[in-house]
C-alpha cells in the first residue's frame, strides 16, 4: 500500500516537473529610419517605431509604415521558423525543454522622403480625368441582343 502511493507521489511530481518545463517565447521588433513612423501589422496598429510585439504563428506579415512628409512603405515581411521550431520538434520545445527558447527579430525599413507635387502637373491630370469622365463612351453594337451574342 506505501508503495502505491509512492507511485502516486512520482508520477504527480513527474507530471508537474513537466508542466513547468519548456517553454519558447517569440517577438519581432519593427525599426524605421527615421524613427517615429506609425506601424500597421496585418491591419492592426500597434504603434511607432521603434515598436516590439509578441507572435504565436510564424508566416508572412503584411506591414505598413506611415510618416509624415515621408512616402508609405508597404512590405509582406516573411517570418520563417528556426531549425529548432518545426513540425518534428515543436511538441519537445514546447513542453520538454527545461529552459525558454527565445526568437527575436529585428526588421529595419529605410522610409523614403515624400517628393513634392507640382501644382500644374496635378491641375493637368485633373482636368484630363475631368474632361475622359464627361464624353460618352460609344454605344454597344446590336443593343441588348448584341449583349446575348445575337445580331
């Protein structure tokens, strides 16, 4: 009878000591030059740079960097799994490793400066859209039967 409940004891400190192990912790960190820049990741704002978040997936990320007078820089900005975070061994990392794994990644984007509009040029355009979007367009041959392949 003491021995079963030796077992017992094992297995349930056995268990917790594998609960507490493993552990992996992910973060990207996005960065601009100049700093200052609005971040949208996935049509999420999460703030200016320099800005850091924390990630489950890995996977492509749609980001965008807004600033003033500069120009916006959209990137798809693939975030690959480490050699150690796959398929294979993801279940060991996880949970068996007695430490936490970090991946931390660092992305720098170089915004442009925002070049100015000439007046004229846009006047121009405007004018050339207004004048496109007031002609007709030529009626369709054979009218409504010609729509249904009929002549």
């Amino acid at each position: 009878m003491l021995s079963n409940r030796r077992l017992h004891l094992v297995l349930a400190a056995t268990l917790i000591a594998t609960g507490l192990c493993g552990c992996v912790e992910r973060r990207y960190t996005i960065r601009s030059d100049p700093p200052g820049a609005l971040v949208i990741v996935n049509d999420e704002e999460i703030g200016t740079t320099p800005v850091s978040r924390a990630f489950t997936f890995y996977g492509d990320r749609k980001i965008r960097l807004i600033r003033e007078g500069y120009e916006v820089h959209d990137v798809i900005q693939p975030i690959e799994a480490p050699y150690w975070d796959n398929l294979a061994t993801e279940f060991f990392t996880e949970n068996l490793i007695p430490y936490t794994m970090r991946d931390e990644r660092t992305f720098t984007y170089k915004l442009t400066p925002a070049q100015p509009t000439d007046a004229n040029a846009l006047m121009n355009r405007a004018e050339s859209l207004r004048t496109q979007a007031q002609t007709l367009p030529p009626p369709r041959r054979g009218g409504i039967l010609g729509f249904f392949g009929f002549d």
